[in-house]
C-alpha cells in the first residue's frame, strides 16, 4: 500500500480502538476488576488527537526497511540513515519489520521508552509526527531538501503544540504496536503479502489473496476518499459532547 493510506488507516485504528481500550478495567490484586480503566485520565481530546497523528506516522515505521522510499527522506540524511539500518537489520524490505514480532516489540519497547527516558520518548513523537506528514505528502515535489527542511519545521510546530496543550504519552507504546499492525494487515491485503510470523517465510495474504495492487486506481481514487471521510467521521464521533 501506498503511504498516506498506511497513515490514514492507523489514524483510523487509533480514534476507533483507542478509547475502548483505554477503557478497559484494569485487574486488583485480589483479580477482581475496578472501575479504573488501562489509561484512565490519559485520553483527553488532545491526547486523542495527537494519538491519531503518532499512529498515522507508527503506520510508517516497518516501511522504514525501505531506503529508496519517499518516507526514507523525511528529515533528509538522518531518516535515510535510520532507514539504511533498518533495512540491514530486518533483511529487506518486507522482512522483520513487517511482522507480529515487530509492531510487539516496538510496542513494548516504546512504552519502555515513555516511562524511562523523557527524551527517547520525545525524540520517538518527533520522528513519528515527521513520518505522518511525509506520508501525507507534505514536501516539495523534486526537491529533497526542501522537502525535509519543510518537514522539519511542521513536525517542530505541531510538537510545539502538543507541548502547549500539556500532552502525556501513557498510550504512546500503544499507538506504536497498533500502527505497526496495521501497516502489517494492510499490505496482507496487496498482491505481495508479508512474513506476519517472521522468522518464518511464509508470506499471509488477506482476505483470500484480495490482491490489492498498490498505487493502483482503486487505492488512489476509491480507497483514499473512503478512508478520509472516515477519518473525519470518527473525529466527530469521538470528540462531540457527551
């Protein structure tokens, strides 16, 4: 699948599967379940919108095994950097990365992250709101540099604004592992299909080899459409007043 439809479906897996989960009882110690929900008081209308963004650009991590894409280039010779090490750890493009294991472990590892060091999880949101508006296609067309130099700057004010709006990240290893699941499931549903159980090799393609070719007419001019209104639908839908 092409970028901006991984980043509008983890956009939409975000603002559909968030506030459920979030609200699920957690477990006392006597295995008896209290009313506090899993991130209870920690999925306020901004972290729910700033959750859609951070999903939107985990949507992009496992593409990252992928130098030579558009989404490498996000923030110019560091992502291609990053990318160029991904791409060696993960054997490829569509190896590790496009995975169960992967999207659970950088799940796991990112709400590690949040808890432990402030400025690994701050320069993971950075990464991840670049990631998202590179694959919306913000950039100048032609233009590398410019390109990330532009990048850049979005990602620095929308990171401002999530400062000003006191933003917490209790769900932030959450959006991470349902991004990178759903970048798995989509391109389950392309010709090519992905190594869901790596280090397996078997490649899963869903529903029943469905066949999507990617950048075709049907993700570009039905799909893409479809998965914008839904994106606004379910913003309505979550933040009208109760």
């Amino acid at each position: 699948m092409m970028g901006h439809t991984h980043a509008m479906t983890g956009a939409i897996a975000w603002l559909g599967l968030a506030p459920p989960l979030a609200a699920l009882p957690l477990l006392s110690e006597s295995s008896r379940f209290i009313e506090t929900g899993i991130m209870a008081g920690a999925l306020g209308p901004a972290e729910l919108i700033a959750g859609a963004i951070i999903c939107a650009g985990a949507a992009m991590l496992p593409d990252l095994d992928h130098p030579s894409a558009t989404i490498a280039q996000t923030f110019g010779p560091v992502t291609w950097l990053l990318s160029k090490a991904v791409s060696w750890l993960a054997g490829g493009h569509r190896g590790a990365t496009h995975s169960l294991a992967f999207a659970v472990a950088l799940g796991l590892g990112t709400h590690w992250l949040a808890n432990a060091y402030p400025i690994g999880r701050d320069i993971m949101v950075v990464l991840l709101i670049g990631l998202a508006l590179r694959a919306i296609g913000v950039g100048i067309p032609g233009n590398k540099l410019g390109s990330a130099m532009v990048n850049i700057g979005m990602t620095a004010g929308l990171y401002a604004v999530f400062l000003s709006l006191g933003v917490g990240y209790a769900w932030l290893g959450l959006a991470v592992g349902v991004g990178c699941l759903i970048h798995v499931v989509g391109d389950c549903m392309t010709e090519r299909g992905c190594p869901v159980l790596w280090p397996l090799g078997v490649k899963f393609l869903l529903p029943w080899k469905i066949g999507i070719k990617t950048g075709k007419k049907f993700e570009q001019k039905i799909l893409a459409p479809v998965l914008s209104v839904a994106i606004i639908g379910l913003l309505f839908w979550r933040l009208a007043p109760v």
